[in-house]
C-alpha cells in the first residue's frame, strides 16, 4: 500500500481563541517535561499560550484498556499516551481542524458489537464524523485506518475487540506499523493534527517493540505491567477509574520501577533499553526540565530510570521543577515532598538497580524547584526538604476537581513557571 500525500489544503478558519500569541522563536523559553498521558493533559492548552517550545517526553509501557489490546493483537510500543498528548497539542483554530481532532479523539461504546459496528462506519468512511473533514484529510486519515484493519484481519487467530477502541490509537498504530517506525508515526500524526514544528512529542524510548515495565516493592514483591502497578482492572476494557479508594492498595511501598522482557516475570528478566538519543539532546539543551505530576512511578519515573538521563540533568544548572501531585495514589500512598523528591532520585541515580549503573548524586542536583498546590494533601516540611538541598518551595493556587481531588489551577501554574524561568533567564516573560 502506497501512502497518500499529505493535506496541503487550506481550511477555512472557524476559531482562533487556542492559537498562539506569541511567535515561536528565541525569545520563548523552551522546557522538557517528563508527564504520562494525563494528569499534565489539563495545563497543555495554557502552556501552549505561554510557549510552543516544549518536549514531551512520554513513557511507551502503558498496557491498560485498548492500548492493551492493540499491543496484545499486533504488539509493539504502547501509543496512547503519545497520542493523548498529540491530540492535545493540535490546532484548533479551523472547523476542519476541530473535525480531524474530533474524529482522531473519538471512542467506541464499550458494548463490543456496537463499537464494531461503529468502527466498520467509520473505516468506510461513512460515520458522521468524517462530516467537515475535507477529501485531502479524509483520504490521509483512512488509508491508515484501512491498514490497521488490514493487520488486524491477516492475524485471525486473535479475536480484536473494539470495545472502548480509539480511533487515534488505531490510526497511530496502522502508521507505525506501515512505516515500522515510531517516530514516523508520532511524525504522521503531528502533521495531520498540525502540532506547531517546535513542539515535540517524543517517546522516552524510540522502538518498534512492546515493552514492559516492572516494579520491585520494599518487601520483594515483583509486579509485571504499568497498569497493574498503578491501576488494576482485571483486563476490563472500560475506562480507567483512578479513584484510590476503588484500588487495592500494594502490599508495601515501591522500591523502583524497571523494564522487563515481553514474557519476564522476576528480577532476572530485566532489560535495559536505551533512551531516545532525540531526548538526550533536548535535555542538553532546554531552558528547563520539569517533572511533572501525575503517577509517579509508572508515568514519570519510567522515562528517568534509563542510562543517560540521570547524567544529563545532573550536569545541567537550569531550573529543575517539580509539580508536586495535589492528592496521594495507590503509588504514593503515606508519600511526603520529601518522598516524591527521593524517588525521583533514587530512579535517576538509579539506585537499586545494577549496581555497575548506579549514580550518587543528590537530590539537588535533579531538582531545584518545588511547586506545589495550595490545599494539596501531601505534606510539606520545609526542613526536610532543606536537609536534601531544596529551599524553593513554591505554593501556586489549586482547584478541587471532582473526581481526582485537588489539582493546579492550570493558568496559575504556568504563571509560577514562567517565573521561574523568567528569573534564571534574566528576562520579562509575560504570559498572556
């Protein structure tokens, strides 16, 4: 199959209020943020407003829901959080735009005849939402998905179930496996949703392989797959619930978290890919590095326990912030800052890892900055932070979202961190 041309069509404008102010340039300060595929998800537009000129680097071991099941049918690299991230960074500017985001946002019903009976409209091009998008897209867009269904129906062996499906994740998928290459489909992707040039997804490791992260706990307890770790649905393909109370809590705390090979099961199954050499570069480079919140250890500390990460940050005098996470998790249960701010360091040195890879900096040297959400509930000690190097805590206003607890206000934040570059730049940045 020969893959279309890319869209080169000039859509109508329909609105312009996600647009960005400022032009891209020198001028605006450029950040690294390490994140999953959604907690940071809720501060992309008002970062965006602030600067384009952001990598973010995202784990590829997400095993739950219908990433799991593309992974399970045709294997690879986990892509939804990668697409998460794309969809929330493309344009919005134009009628045939929000259609394409509409379209590469959507997802089945989870009844599993219903949603394959949607996915079959939509791959023949005959569902609603392929209503405003125009024959350049259009065309684009579906022969991916052609290709997906083709891949699925060459393996018959294995039953593919739509239910919950995305159809992001599909086309994702049906471009990656086309141009066996990740990276081209994180490429495909940013084009056909518009995603501005300087802003850069990028995947912590780039491989055409499924990977599979592991965690040690404290009492030796070996767990296998991201989603097991975090949240535990018993292979349900419903939405991820991420109430704490509706998860069993681990049996002891999270000693690390590693990567295991596709049938590993215990300790002597780890594996050590290397890290996506397009990350270490940006992470030599960027004005800032943020570590943002989320879940800590399957979505943050999977892209720092790699060889070479710890190196770089370490080595680097930018500002090194953390967003403190406004509410405990099944992860971080009990955690204190000054927890958050050890495991962080503990991945980074790679501490309990081999011990041949492991490093000894401190924890100042991967973090120098603290932003924390007002009316948060993990606890703060100033002088436990101190005693590890951290004497920049800073509070920035909150919002109580219903079903996750307290969250940064989302212009709030980004005002706090334009600061905080602003300041080590030696530069007014103002944010509109």
């Amino acid at each position: 199959m020969a893959a279309p041309p890319l869209p080169s069509s000039n859509p109508t404008p329909c609105r312009s209020s996600s647009s960005n102010p400022n032009p891209p340039g020198p001028s605006q300060p450029s950040f690294l943020v390490f994140s999953g595929g959604t907690a940071f998800n809720g501060v992309v537009e008002d970062l965006k407003n602030f600067t384009t000129r952001v990598a973010h680097v995202l784990p590829v071991s997400d095993d739950g829901g219908s990433t799991a099941e593309i992974v399970r049918v045709l294997g690879g690299p986990a892509v939804g959080d990668i697409r998460s991230r794309c969809l929330r960074l493309s344009d919005q500017s134009t009628c045939e735009a929000l259609a394409v985001r509409r379209l590469l946002g959507h997802r089945l019903t989870l009844d599993p005849l219903q949603a394959k009976s949607e996915w079959y409209d939509i791959v023949e091009g005959e569902h609603s939402l392929w209503k405003g998008v125009s024959k350049p897209y259009r065309e684009t867009i579906r022969a991916f998905l052609v290709y997906f269904q083709n891949q699925i129906l060459r393996r018959s062996d294995d039953s593919f179930c739509f239910s919950n499906g995305s159809i992001g994740n599909f086309f994702f998928a049906g471009a990656r496996i086309f141009f066996e290459s990740l990276d081209a489909a994180i490429f495909l992707f940013s084009r056909v949703s518009d995603i501005p040039s300087e802003s850069l997804v990028l995947p912590v490791i780039s491989t055409n392989d499924r990977l599979t992260l592991g965690c040690e706990l404290w009492d030796g307890t070996i767990i296998r797959g991201q989603n097991e770790i975090s949240h535990p649905s018993n292979g349900s393909m419903e939405p991820i619930n991420k109430v704490r109370s509706l998860v069993p809590e681990l049996s002891s705390r999270i000693k690390r978290v590693f990567y295991m090979s596709s049938e590993g099961q215990n300790l002597l199954h780890e594996v050590f890919p290397a890290p996506n050499p397009a990350v270490l570069e940006q992470l030599s480079n960027v004005d800032c590095i943020v570590y943002a919140m989320g879940s800590l250890f399957t979505s943050v500390c999977p892209s720092l326990v790699l060889i070479g990460i710890g190196e770089i940050i370490s080595s680097r005098s930018c500002p090194k912030v953390l967003l403190l996470n406004g509410t405990h998790d099944r992860e971080t249960s009990g955690f204190s800052a000054s927890c958050f701010v050890t495991a962080i360091t503990d991945a980074l040195n790679r501490t309990y890892g081999d011990h041949h890879n492991c490093l000894k900096n401190l924890p100042s040297q991967y973090i120098n900055t603290l932003l924390v959400p007002k009316d948060g509930e993990i606890p703060v000690n100033a002088q436990n932070l101190a005693t590890q190097g951290i004497f920049d805590v800073i509070f920035v206003n909150s919002i109580r979202d219903p079903k996750v607890g307290v969250v940064f206000d989302a212009k709030s934040l980004i005002e706090a961190l334009a600061d905080v570059v602003g300041k080590h730049m030696s530069t007014n940045v103002a944010v509109t």
